[in-house]
C-alpha cells in the first residue's frame, strides 16, 4: 500500500533512539522527506540515527537540533526546517519522559519539568507547525505519549497527569482544524525495551529484590503476546496515521500495545 508520502515533510521530534527514530525510520521508508531532531547534546546520537536510518531504508533524514525545555528553540526549529526544506506536512510529537516516583517524593521542580516536556513543548511545536499546514492546504499532527493515556501507571503521576492533557489539546485540535484538512490523533506504546523502560524496570526490580535483568523478563512473559512491542511496530502505526492514506482517522487516541492495557 502506498502511504503518499513521496517529497512531504515530515518532523519527527526527540528521534535520536528509541520510539521516535522507530518512527522516523518507518516513515523513510516510505519515502518522506523525514526530519530528525534532538538537543545538541545527543548531536552523537542524531548523526548515529541518521546513519542507520539511510542504511535501512535507502532515505537519508535531515537533522535539526532544538532544547524541548525552551519554547523559542523549539519555534525555531519548526520555523527553520520549513524554510528550509519548503513547509511541514506532518509533526509527530515525542519527548523523554518526566520523574518517576510516589506523588510525595515529587517536587514542584519536577512537575515543572514534567509540564514543559509533555505538554508545552507538544503546544509549542504545533502552533509554529500550523500555519505552514494551513498554507499546504492540510497536514497531519501526531502525538505520541504513553499508554498512561488509557490506563494510569503506578509511580508515574507527572506522566499520568499530562499525557492525558495532550489528549485533551488533540480532540479540540481535530475538530478545530478540520475545516483545513489537518488530521489531528493522540497514540501511547505499550512497553517497548527503550532506555526509558531499561530505568523503569531497574526501579520495579529495586523494590521486588530481583535484578533488572530478571525482572524484565518476567514482565515481558505476562503480556498477551508473551513480549514486549517493538518501535518498529509503533511506527508502522504511526506511518499510517499521519499519511496523505489516512483521511478519516482524527480526534482519537489509541494504544499500540499488544493487548497489554486492559481498560477500554
């Protein structure tokens, strides 16, 4: 199936590992002009996802650097790689996530930190993103947060707090600009063995006295397909629903998880 990709623009934010180069990688392949971006400080490891992503796919990314805890930067960037490259079709949201812990354990620093990261920072990029939208004649806006969206997850309340916000942006979004042909969706994984999980679980095996090594595989066997979910999933996925393929799809949010959240 052709997605229609071919020549749009599209950002992918926080895709130097994990689940945003998974996304970014399964968008290259269908021939997207696909922009990769992270903070400086991961210059390494954007510049190691742009290789793989060409060797895998035979589609070189650009790369550009933005700071998800300044809101300027991050306009910037949108703004630069318009400029640059001629306009946004799709911006696919990502982010590393915020502190764990019990609500008492968490300061006001931490929930500031928290705030910024999952829910500015996505208000932020969407507002510079649209008007190049509008401009094209539509776009798509995809917003990856966390399975938390469905089903909240112990010892991760900043999590469990904002991602729920982005949701709540995303339905008025939809249907707000609808009129101009932008799609608009909220998307969570399941648990992906990214960095983010591998300093999850070492918390989980803290406190049960196993190593993080044990626990991770007997948390994997207790889901129903017996594993953890891959990026490369999660990123088909979301290959579709920010595709010129996808016309109906919009002001939803939905978990590609395997099964694994058991609330409706």
């Amino acid at each position: 199936m052709d997605l229609g990709y071919k020549d749009k623009v599209v950002i992918v934010l926080s895709s130097g590992a994990g689940i945003g180069k998974g996304i970014a990688t399964e968008i290259a392949r269908e021939g997207a002009r696909v922009v990769i971006a992270t903070a400086e400080a991961f210059k390494a490891d954007l510049e190691k996802a742009q290789k793989d992503i060409e060797t895998e796919t035979g589609n070189k990314p650009y790369c550009f650097y933005y700071d998800v805890m300044d809101n300027d930067s991050i306009t910037k960037m949108i703004n630069d790689v318009a400029e640059q490259l001629g306009g946004v079709y799709a911006l696919i949201n990502h982010c590393p996530g915020p502190k764990a812990g019990p609500f008492e354990t968490l300061a006001d620093e931490d929930w500031a930190d928290g705030y910024q990261k999952c829910l500015h920072s996505y208000m932020t990029s969407i507002r510079a993103a649209i008007p190049y939208m509008k401009a094209a004649g539509g776009g798509r806006i995809l917003n990856s947060t966390s399975s938390s969206i469905k089903q909240a997850l112990d010892n991760l309340i900043i999590s469990n707090t904002y991602r729920l916000g982005v949701v709540g942006m995303s339905k008025n979004l939809a249907r707000e600009l609808g009129q101009y042909n932008i799609l608009v969706n909220t998307m969570g994984p399941g648990r992906v063995y990214t960095d983010r999980i591998k300093y999850l679980n070492t918390i989980r095996a803290e406190k049960a006295g196993i190593s993080e090594a044990e626990y991770t595989k007997k948390d994997s066997a207790s889901f129903p397909q017996k594993r953890y979910q891959t990026v490369d999933e999660y990123g088909r996925t979301a290959a579709f629903l920010c595709s010129p393929a996808n016309t109906g799809v919009s002001g939803q949010y939905l978990l590609c998880d395997g099964a694994m959240t058991t609330a409706y």
